[in-house]
C-alpha cells in the first residue's frame, strides 16, 4: 500500500496582485521504504513541494488545489493539532543548513533529551542514556563529551549527525531531506549519505531526498523524480533515468555533467535559464531550451506517457513511441 | 567559509522599491504623514509668499496691536491668527519660524551627515588604529549630552563676544553646534554598512581593478550604505528641531527679534496664564505636528528599510 | 618545457584571533605576557604556476584554498614567503607599484550574487576598469570594447544598462568574467566560481572559462570542490590539506594513481554516476584546527597509516617517478 500519494499537486504564491504557480499538476507515490530522489534547477520547486508534503507552506504561498494523503489521511485538511504530530511523529525533514532545526542557545543533549521526553515519559537519566545510545549510532565519536556540548561548536558534517540522530529518536515512516549535503565537504558528504542510507534500510523508512547532485542521487534513491519550472517532467527508476533518460531536459542535465564530455573538450551546456515564476512560457515550458521543441511544443502542454519503465512528459518521445508502434505495426501486417 | 545556498538566493532589488512604495502608499498614516512634511515644506520655501505681512518692513511691529486673539475670537479681519505681545502678525511669524527652524534642522543635519559619512567610510574601510580612534572620539563626543555641549558652548559664546554678535552669528552658531554634536550617530550607522559591505566580493574585484581607496569608498561602498541612513535622517531632523527649540527656549537660540519656533514658544509661555495663550499655544502646535510627523514617517522607514526585517 | 609564470616559495600566512590590544595579555604562571593566538592559514606554500596551465586546487573547507588566493593577489599581505611574477617579487609591493601587476592578474569569485556592485549597470562596471587602466581610450573606443567583451562573453548587448539583479546567477558569473578579461590579462584565479551556479549552468561559464583561455592563451588557478569539473578542466591538480599542499600531480596521474592517503580518501568519496558499490574511504577523528603550528603531518589525526614519524617530523614535497610530487612518510617509505 502507498504510504504517501500526492495527487494533482497546485501549489501558488499570491505576489503582488499576481497568482503565480509553483507547483504544477505534481503527482508521484511513496512506498514503505523506499527512497526517491527529487532533482532539478535551483527554483524547481523542489523545496516547495517537500515543504506542501507536511502542509508548512508560508503565507504568500498556499496549496490551490490537488491531494496529499499520508496512508489514506489528508494531509492539506488536516486541523493544526494533528498535522504537528504528523509532522513530529511520521514525518521528519533535514534540512541544508542544521540550525534550521537546531537551537543555538540548548546544548545538543538538551535537544535530543526534549525530543524523547516529549513523547514518552521516562527519567532524564534514561533519556540521556537513549540520547548518548543514538548519537554512538549516528557515528559521532565520544558522545559523552559531545552531549554538554552547543551546536556552535559543532562543525557542519556532526550538527547534521546531531540531526539524523533527532530524526532516529522520533522514528518517523518518512524523512524528507532538502539538500542536506550541500553545504558539506565531499569527504563529509559521503558519509552522511551513507549514514542516511544505513538509517532507512536498518529502520525500513522511506524518504525522499531533494537534491540537484545527480552522484549522489544514483547512490542513493531507487526512484528518481525530475522537476522542470514547477513540473514533474520524468519519472522512473534511478538508474533507468540516468543511464538512459529520456526527457530532452534530463538529458541536457546529464550531459552537461563534466564526466559526460572528454577532458579538456567543451561541454555539452544547455542553452539558456529556467524560467523564473512570473515568465513561465505557453505550452511546454522547456521549449525555449530544446533542441527538439515543435510548434506544437510551444502551444501545448505534453501529457505524461509510459516510456518503458520511466514515465515523461515530452511530445518529442510521445512521437517517438507512436513512430516505433506504427513501424511496429505495419511490419507485423 | 562555503555559503550556504541559500545565502546566495538572488536578491530582489528592483522590485524592493517599488514594493516598499507601494507599501507606502497602502499605509495611510504614513501617507498622511509625508503629505502634512510636504506641506511643511511648501510653507517653509514660500514663506514670504505666504504670509500676509512682512516682517521685515519697520511697520510690521506695532505695539498699538499687541496680543490681539485669533480672528475667530476677537472678529479682528486683519489678523487671523492674532498677534503677539509685540504687535506682530501671528501667522506671519509662525510661517517664518516654521521656515527658520526646518532650515536649522536640515542644514544641522546635512553637516551631521557629512561628517558622519566621511568618518564612518574611512573608519570601516580602514579599520585598525584609524578606527579605534575614530570611533573612541566618537564615544567620547556620545557621552556629552548634546544639549548640555549646546548649552555650555552657546552660553561661553555668548559670554564672550556679547549680545549684539550673537545675535547676528544666531544661526549658524545653532547650526554648527547642533550639527557637531550629534555626527557619531550616522558615523557609527556608516561604519557598520561599510563593515558589512566590505566583505563583500565587488570590493574584491575594485581593489584588484587597482582602483583608488577612496574611489572604492565613495563610489563603490558608499551607494550602497545609504538606505540606513535614510532612516535616521528624518529622525535626526526632527531631534536637530527640538534641539534648536530647546536652547530657543532656554534663551541660547534664536533672537526674539528674528524668532524659530523655540523661540516663539519661549517669548509665548510668558503670556501663557495671562490670557494670551494663543501666543505660546500656535507655535507649539506648528512644532508638535512637525515633530510628531517626521518622528512616523522615520519610524515608518525603519521597518520598512531595515534589512533585518524586510521580508520580500 | 614549460615555463613558469607564478612562483609562490614558502609561503605562509597566520591570522591573529584576538586582534584588539587589550585581549591579548595573558596571566602566565604569575606573569603578564603577551600573546597573540593564531590560525595558521597557509603554512609553507610551494607552488609553481607554468604559463598557459590550468591548475586546480582542491581540499576541505578552510584549508586555505581562499586565502592562498587572496595572498597571491595581494588583497591580503602574506606573513611570510615570496610571491614571484615571471622574475619579479610582487607580495610586498604597495599598492602603486602593484598597479603593473594588477592588469596581468584578475580574479573572479564566488558568490555571483557579491561580487557585482548592485548599485552600477553593466555598462559602468565594465567602463571602470577600461577607462582606468587605458587612459588613452576615447569613450567611444571604450563603449566599443565594452560592446565586443559582452558579446564575447554571450550578453546582448541591449541589456548593458542593466542592473546586476537583473541579471540570473550564470549571466552575473559571465559578467564577472568580462569584467576579469576587459584588462586584459595573462592569469586569472577563480575561487569556486561555479559552486553558486546549477549544473545546466556551471557547463555554460565552464565553457565561456575554456574558451577565453584558447582565445587568450590565459593562465587559471582554479579553486574549486567540485571534482568531476577538476577531473575535466585541470592540467594539474594540487591537494591541499590544512594550509600545506599534500599532492600536488597532472590530472591523469592524479585520477588514475592517487598516492597521499587524503587524495584517496577525497577521491573516492565522488558520488559517481556509474559505480556507486564501492565504499568510500571512511576518515577517522576530527578535522583539527589551525590554531597551533602543527608538529609532524598535518593529517596525522585522520590518516590510517600514521606511525611514530607522522607524529614528530613534517614530511616534505617528494618526487615520484610519474612526475607527481607526495609530502606524506608512508609513500616516501613505500608502505603505502
Ligand atoms: N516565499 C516565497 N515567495 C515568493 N516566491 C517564492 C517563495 N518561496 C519560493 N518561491 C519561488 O518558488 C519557486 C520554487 O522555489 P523552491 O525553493 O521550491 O526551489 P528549489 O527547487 O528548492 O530550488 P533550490 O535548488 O534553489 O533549493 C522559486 O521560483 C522561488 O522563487
Ligand atoms: N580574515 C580572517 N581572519 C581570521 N581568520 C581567517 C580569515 N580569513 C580566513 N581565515 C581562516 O583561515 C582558514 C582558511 O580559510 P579559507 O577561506 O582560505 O578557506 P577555504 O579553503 O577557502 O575554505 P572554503 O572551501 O570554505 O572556501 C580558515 O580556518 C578561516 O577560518
Ligand atoms: S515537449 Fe517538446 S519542448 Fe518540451 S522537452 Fe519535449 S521536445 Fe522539448
Ligand atoms: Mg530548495
Ligand atoms: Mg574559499
């Protein structure tokens, strides 16, 4: 059974007089479990959409219309009260910078003891020993030392450990983490990822990682979703989208990779910006980019279509696929 | 150290503006405001204009119409504001104090904001020794009052050079005074843009242009320090009035005969429970409103314009 | 062979921590003394920039990378050591004497969203520099190069009098890069310029970057984190490790035969596309501070293969037979 399934997905930012749309039609499902990546430019939408999945959109912005049902229970009308222990209990976010979450003035203990007092009445002896238990287990060396201590003191890579290890004490079904490696060392990077793996597979949570690092994505997520100007445009299985991807925009974000060119050659760039909120274009909005765009292209807005294992919404591949079926067609007549 | 992304999310400059005056206009208060400090100011440059007598023609005081009441108490067509103890045109005086006063206070200011400039850029910009001893001046000059530094300077003055000078020199005495005491104020307001300026990377790249300090001062960082200061100087303009008002009143200000508001104020308390209230009580009126309307278009600023509590 | 345009000898640079006067005396053992506490930024750089090359600078945040290139460029005095440009000292120059210098060295940064003056168009940020070190140059010669640079660089020439925050984050990054080349000069450093920018739009500037220097025959000290873009766009690549370089090799030799056990570490914790069974190398212990000079290597606290002499003597550049040079004991005595 789905454990998240969002459906038809609107979400607006009321500017200025204006009603723009950042999310568009976004539609995709979470199993128990599973790992899903979500990647694209920067103002994708990547961020509001994880931010309507625990319904914390801030004013200017406010969820249009479409679904977001957590185990058959809508999300978007929810009272208060329960969403706050959806957002405690099932779901947890990460963010890119720790002191989102983090109070700088509370010792991390403090933090990790308040997170399990809150939901299970034990001593704060035994809350320490639980705390110091899973700050060992989010590799943290010395714990003991590292309980009194503020996050300040803390360098980027332990304060996001002090995290995942909030994250473990509450348990939830899902985490949703938006770039939690960003602002880390490559050699940081990799283990908190690895970390974060570790974490979902031993305790079976699902999550869903924001990213724009297609690297870390392939080691990470066994579903990829690609985000375009507030859209979902592909879909499909990690290592389906990255070795043989099939939206033009995928493509374009793949081989402008500096591995996808030879050393010392050109890359292959894409032309061009992501449209902003407030210019976003008729029809397919990646049709000023496209080395394949159509008239047709630029008036209307592709439908999604089952490409072998990924879904796209693209006309070039609907093309495509239609050609192939005739071919296919006429040769078995 | 490595930004976060999310400190270079792009800033939203242009439509800042246009926002903040938008905003603006929204605000009724503050639209009022501004158009009451517009007005103030209308008067205050057509002053001789305006007023129905002069006050520098010989006949302009006569004491046969000494403390007439406003028109509407007394019926007196001529005078409609009433006149003083000296027999003057109340209108008449109210709209040039109105004028002398704004005079002093934005001129007070405009030093106070030179001074203030040039020492906040090269004490941020320099920094080190020039900087620490700057801004020890700076808090020197802080822990005297203005008025009492005002005070004890206009009444040595006075002392020394007489009456008659002082009373020519009046004006630009108060103006200098007022406007040396209180540079620390946009100093300090400068140097902490310029502090926060300066880490910025276009510093960088003109100093690597082998672009001139104090090019780089004036033209690169400075532009770009001003928003803060325009907060405080609708604030600063209106405590440079009530500070001229203030010594006015203490009798260091302005000449009866060429009179500010505080100075009207300070000739009008005497008559105040004698009948004649409207001497004391009209130009008290002029200053308040004036005061209280710079005072909320300034604290209107500073929400608005501060940095830290704008959000697009 | 090729010939060197930088040469940086023993360079360091330590930035004291407590810079007012008064926090810096001490109560020592029933005396008043004076100390100064400092971060030891850079310590002991040897490098040698050939012309024409483009050498990469990796290493963890705060390690130096910044300010080695703030010394180079002289917008910080170094401590110590020497900088020289082709045969002649540069770092203690004063800024007169540096003006000849200053058209040959440009420097581009970080944040695009910084290091553009909000308050000056296009136009104005390009006229600056133009103007200032071509005296000679009418204004109508001036507004004609000011026209083929944009161009050069893929900016219309009707945006000109723009303001930067019209601007998206790789079209400010070509305009910082125009602005590097409007004086035309032989070595440009560039401190993380794409890690601001998105995929789609680091491959435009790193594009724009290997064209100028085709065109330009231009030399780049390329700082970055990013390794697949070292991997692609470097000749040589030097590791740095809290203020020292610990590999400094041509990026084959680098990808393909990494020797310091950090370039290991750091090499194979790249998320690659393709593989992603192996492990990365797990780095024990804390990264340490540069408060104190550090006895013996500066990676002792995380290298897995650190003996007795890692502890007590800093190892130095050696020479390796495939031309890279390795500051680390266990290569020097083959265990590693
Ligand atoms: N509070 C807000 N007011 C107005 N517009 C907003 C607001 N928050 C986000 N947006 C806009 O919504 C769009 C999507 O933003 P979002 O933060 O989801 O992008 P993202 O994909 O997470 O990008 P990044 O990779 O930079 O984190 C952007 O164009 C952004 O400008
Ligand atoms: N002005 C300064 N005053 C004091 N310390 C400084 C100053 N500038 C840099 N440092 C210190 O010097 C060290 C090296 O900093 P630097 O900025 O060169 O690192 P970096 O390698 O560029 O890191 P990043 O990858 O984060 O850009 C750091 O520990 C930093 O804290
Ligand atoms: S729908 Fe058309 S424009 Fe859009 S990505 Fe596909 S081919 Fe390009
Ligand atoms: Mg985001
Ligand atoms: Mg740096």
């Amino acid at each position: 059974m789905n454990l998240l399934s969002v459906n038809n997905l609107h979400v607006n930012f009321h500017i200025k007089g204006q009603d723009l749309a950042a999310l568009i039609d976004v539609s995709f499902t979470l199993n128990r479990g599973e790992r899903i990546a979500i990647v694209g430019e920067s103002g994708a939408g990547k961020s509001i959409l994880g931010f309507s999945i625990v319904n914390l959109i801030d004013k200017p912005g406010y969820i249009k219309s479409g679904s977001i049902k957590l185990q058959n229970k809508e999300i978007t009308t929810m009272t208060p009260r329960l969403l706050q222990e959806v957002r405690g209990k099932r779901i947890a976010m990460i963010f890119q910078d720790p002191m989102m979450t983090l109070n700088p003035v509370l010792t991390i203990g403090a933090q990790l003891v308040e997170a399990i007092r809150s939901h299970t009445r034990i001593s704060f002896k035994d809350a320490r020993n639980i705390a110091i238990e899973k700050l060992h287990s989010v590799q943290i060396a010395s714990p003991e030392k590292r309980f009194n201590q503020y996050p300040h003191e803390l360098s980027g890579g332990m304060r996001q450990r002090v995290i995942i290890a909030i994250v473990l004490l509450l348990n939830p079904d899902i985490i949703i983490a938006d770039e939690p490696t960003t602002a880390l060392d490559v050699t940081i990077q990799a283990e908190i990822i690895q970390l974060l793996l570790d974490i979902c597979r031993d305790n079976s949570m699902a999550l869903l990682l924001i990213s724009h690092d297609l690297g870390v994505v392939s080691r990470v997520a066994e579903r990829t979703i690609v985000m375009y100007a507030g859209r979902v445009v592909e879909e499909g299985p990690t290592l389906e989208v990255i070795n043989d991807p099939q939206h033009p925009y995928t493509q374009g974000l793949l081989n402008a990779l500096p591995q996808m060119a030879l050393p010392g050659q050109r890359l292959n760039q894409i032309q061009g910006n992501m449209p902003s909120l407030n210019e976003r274009p008729t029809g397919c909005a990646f049709h000023s980019r496209c080395p394949y765009a159509t008239d047709k292209c630029r008036q209307q807005q592709p439908d999604f279509i089952q490409s072998g294992v990924s879904s796209v919404a693209c006309f070039m591949v609907e093309n495509m696929i239609t050609e192939f079926e005739q071919n296919t067609d006429e040769e078995s007549l | 150290m490595r930004h976060l992304k999310k400190d270079i999310i792009p800033p939203l400059q242009e439509s800042r503006w246009s926002h903040i005056w938008a905003g603006f206009l929204g605000d009724k208060l503050a639209t009022l405001s501004l158009a009451i400090l517009v007005f103030y100011c209308l008067v205050a440059i057509f002053a001789p204009l305006l007023a129905p007598y002069n006050i520098n023609s010989p006949n302009f005081m006569d004491l046969t119409n000494a403390e007439i009441a406003p028109s509407w108490i007394s019926g007196d067509e001529r005078f409609l504001l009433g006149t003083d103890d000296q027999g003057r045109d109340m209108l008449s005086v109210v709209l040039y104090g109105t004028r002398l006063s704004l005079t002093i206070g934005i001129c007070a200011v405009l030093i106070q904001i030179t001074l203030g400039i040039c020492i906040g850029l090269i004490s941020g910009y320099l920094g080190g020794r020039i900087d620490n001893f700057l801004m020890r001046c700076a808090d020197i000059q802080l822990s005297f009052s203005t008025m009492m530094v005002a005070i004890v300077f206009l009444a040595v003055f006075q002392a020394l050079f007489g009456m008659d000078m002082y009373q020519q020199l009046a004006m630009i005495m108060l103006i200098l005074v007022i406007g040396l005491a209180e540079w620390p104020l946009f100093a300090r307001t400068i140097r902490a843009s310029v502090l926060a300026e300066k880490q910025k990377e276009y510093v960088d790249a003109a100093r690597i242009m082998g672009i001139s300090p104090k090019r780089i001062m004036f033209k690169h960082i400075l532009p770009n320090t001003l928003t803060p200061v325009l907060v405080i100087f609708t604030v600063q303009i209106s405590n440079a009035i009530v500070a001229e008002a203030a010594l006015s009143f203490l009798g260091l200000g302005m000449p009866a005969s060429d009179p500010s508001l505080g100075a009207l104020i300070s000739v009008g308390f005497n008559y105040m429970f004698s009948g004649s209230w409207w001497i004391c009580i009209i130009p008290s009126l002029t200053l308040i409103i004036l005061i209280l309307v710079m005072n909320m278009l300034g604290d209107w600023l500073r929400d608005h314009l501060n940095p830290k509590t704008y959000r697009d | 062979m090729s010939t060197p345009l930088i040469q940086i000898s023993q360079l360091e640079k330590f930035f004291s921590t407590n810079e007012s006067w008064l926090s810096q005396w001490r109560i020592d053992s029933g005396k008043l003394k004076r100390k100064k506490d400092s971060v030891h930024a850079l310590n002991g750089i040897n490098l040698t920039i050939n012309k024409g090359e483009t050498l990469c600078v990796v290493g963890e945040t705060g390690c130096g990378k910044s300010t080695l290139a703030r010394v180079i460029m002289g917008l910080t005095p170094a401590t110590s050591g020497e900088v020289h440009y082709q045969d002649q000292r540069i770092d203690h120059l004063n800024d007169r004497q540096r003006m000849l210098f200053r058209r040959r060295m440009q420097m581009i940064f970080q944040n695009p969203y910084a290091s553009l003056n909000p308050r000056m168009t296009v136009y104005q940020t390009l006229y600056e520099p133009i103007s200032f070190h071509n005296p000679q140059l009418s204004t109508a010669q001036v507004d004609e190069q000011i026209q083929t640079l944009l161009e050069s660089v893929g900016i219309s020439a009707s945006s000109i009098d723009d303001y930067p925050h019209e601007f998206s984050g790789g079209q400010r990054q070509r305009i910082s890069i125009a602005r590097a080349l409007s004086v035309e000069p032989d070595f440009i450093i560039a401190d993380e310029p794409l890690s601001a920018l998105d995929v789609s739009v680091q491959a435009q500037v790193l594009n724009l970057m290997m064209d100028k220097q085709e065109e330009r025959n231009l030399t780049y000290l390329f700082i970055t984190h990013d390794l697949a873009v070292v991997e692609h766009f470097a000749t040589r690549v030097a590791v740095m490790y809290l203020g020292r370089i610990c590999e400094l090799a041509s990026t084959r030799v680098l990808f393909s035969a990494p020797k310091h056990p950090y370039t290991k570490a750091l090499l194979s914790a790249i998320p690659r596309l393709d593989n992603n069974t192996t492990q990365p190398i797990r780095l024990i212990g804390e990264v340490p501070t540069q408060m104190d000079n550090p006895i013996g290597c500066v990676f002792q606290a995380r290298c897995p293969y650190a003996n007795q002499r890692c502890y007590t003597e800093s190892p130095n550049m050696i020479r390796q037979t495939d031309n890279s040079s390795v500051a680390c004991h266990a290569v020097d005595e083959g265990r590693l």
